[in-house]
C-alpha cells in the first residue's frame, strides 16, 4: 500500500549540526501519528523539511507516492499538506475570517485578468469562499463562527489556534500538521482541543496528521502511533504505551532534565 507520507533517512544538516537526521516516517490516511522528543530535538525543522521551508541534505520525501523535495511551498501546500506553527502566525489586524480565508488561496484561482474582465466569476468565488470558512468556524464553534468579524488579535489564545487550524482546513488538505497546537492553553482548553482534533478526523475521512507536542496527555488521546526524536535521530516508535515504557525515551527526557539542572 502506498503511504500517504514517507520520509526514508530525511537529513538537514545546518554547518556541522544535523537538525534532522536520517529520520524514516510514514502517515497513512486516516492515521494520527505523534512527533515528540526534547526541546531542539529537530521536531519543527522537520514539518520545514516536509513543506518545503528547507531543502534536504540527503533522504526523500514521498507523498501519495510522489516525491516532494525541491517543489516550492506554494505547490506543496496545492498538493494537498497544511500546517499551523508553533508560535501563532495569523494576521492580528485581519478579521478572523479573513485569516481562514487566506488558508483557501492555494486552491483559487481566479487572477488579476479575472478581477477586471469576470467580477462575477470572482464574485462568487469569494461568496462560496466566505460560505465555507463560515461553516469550518461554526464546526469549532458556533461562538467563533459570530466573532467572524472580529479583529484576530482581539481574540483569546485558544481561540487563535483554533482559527489557525481552520485556516489549515481551508485549503482542504490530505495531511494535515500541527506544531504544538495546545502550547499556552489552560487545561481546559487543552481537553476542547483534543475534542476539535478528533472531530475533523471525523468530519475530514481519511485525513493524516501529524502533531508535536509537548503535552503527553494530548499524544496519549489523539496520536494512533508515535515516533520519539532526539538530537534529530528517530529513537523509538510505536503506540503511547509502548514509548512511554522505552528506556531510550525516559533517558532522552530525564538525560535532558538532568542537564538543565546543572546548568
Ligand atoms: N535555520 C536554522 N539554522 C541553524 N540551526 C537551526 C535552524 N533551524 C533549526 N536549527 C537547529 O536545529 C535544531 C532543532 O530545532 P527545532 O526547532 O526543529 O527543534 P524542536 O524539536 O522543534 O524544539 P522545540 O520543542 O523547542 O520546539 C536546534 O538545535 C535548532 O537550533
Ligand atoms: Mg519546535
């Protein structure tokens, strides 16, 4: 069966420090995989590799068996792979559903030709636009979807990343990847959230995802497999149980712990 993504020995090395390094992950459709490990363990410049931010040094991508490395954002994001970032990147000055729809550019495609010559072409495409953000708001939350005209920076941090995430779905990806979505949350929120996370892979069938978080109680809800990164190496795989019990993965994190002690 051809994996909806898979990275065979996935390297960037930046000088002589290799950030990512020889990483093999797949995500099949429908399947939620978990990407943890410790601070600067290569978690993000990983999601950069896959969205084309940074280009390998070595390895491959393969995504619905086609290679990914060398083709730009904008085409990757068309193909079909959304992510929201670890610090929020909405635009705080544009009104909520401005941000969401700004997340459906990659598959619209009127241009300045149309905007002049066939308004109403253009028209619609902005009214099926709005139609469609709208009801990815009110699937959150119907409380989001009436602040739909609100300023994005008015808004509380949860609910932020949940207009990141809808922003993400706007443009109706295969794979979707989330990069600690439930950083600053109280928990509380964190447990709406993992509540928001199991509904789009309800609503979006056979959507993959792949989260990183800090959060374990968030992994051991929502991720079907995960896989641990240490200084950029993967060095454990498997289900929630599974990493949690591994020798190598308490060591990477108490090793980590201990260190930070002494300094
Ligand atoms: N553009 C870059 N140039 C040089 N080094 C980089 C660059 N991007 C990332 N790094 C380094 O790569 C390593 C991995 O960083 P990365 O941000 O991927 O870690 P992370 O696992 O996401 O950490 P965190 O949990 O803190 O978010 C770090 O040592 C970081 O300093
Ligand atoms: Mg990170």
């Amino acid at each position: 069966m051809v994996h909806l993504l898979e990275t065979e020995k996935l390297t960037i090395r930046f000088g002589g420090l290799a950030a990512v390094n020889e990483v093999d992950l797949t995500v099949d459709h429908g399947e939620t995989v978990g990407l943890i490990g410790p601070n600067g363990s290569g978690k993000t410049t990983f999601f950069n590799l896959l969205t084309g931010i940074y280009r390998p040094t070595e390895g491959s991508i393969r995504y619905a068996g086609e290679n990914l490395v060398a083709l730009p954002t904008f085409k990757i994001a068309k193909q079909g792979i959304a992510r929201t970032f670890q610090n929020n990147r909405l635009f705080l000055n544009l009104s909520v559903l401005d941000n969401v729809l700004i997340g459906m550019h990659p598959h619209q495609d009127s241009n300045w030709f149309d905007a002049i010559f066939r308004r109403r072409y253009v028209e619609k495409e902005i009214e099926k636009g709005v139609e469609k953000g709208l009801e990815l708001l009110s699937q959150f939350s119907e409380e989001l979807a009436s602040h739909c005209y609100q300023r994005a920076g008015d808004l509380p941090q949860a609910d932020r990343r949940k207009v990141e995430i809808c922003r993400a779905l706007a443009s109706n990806p295969k794979l979707l990847l989330l990069d600690e979505p439930s950083a600053g949350m109280s928990p509380a929120e964190t447990e709406e959230l993992m509540e928001d996370i199991r509904r789009v892979r309800q609503k979006v069938r056979g959507i993959g995802i792949i989260i990183i978080e800090h959060d374990m109680a968030v992994i051991r809800e929502v991720a079907d497999r995960v896989v641990v990164l240490n200084y950029g190496r993967k060095i454990a795989e498997g289900t929630f149980q599974e990493i949690s019990s591994n020798e190598l993965v308490l060591e990477a994190y108490l090793g980590r712990e201990e260190k930070n002690a002494q300094a």
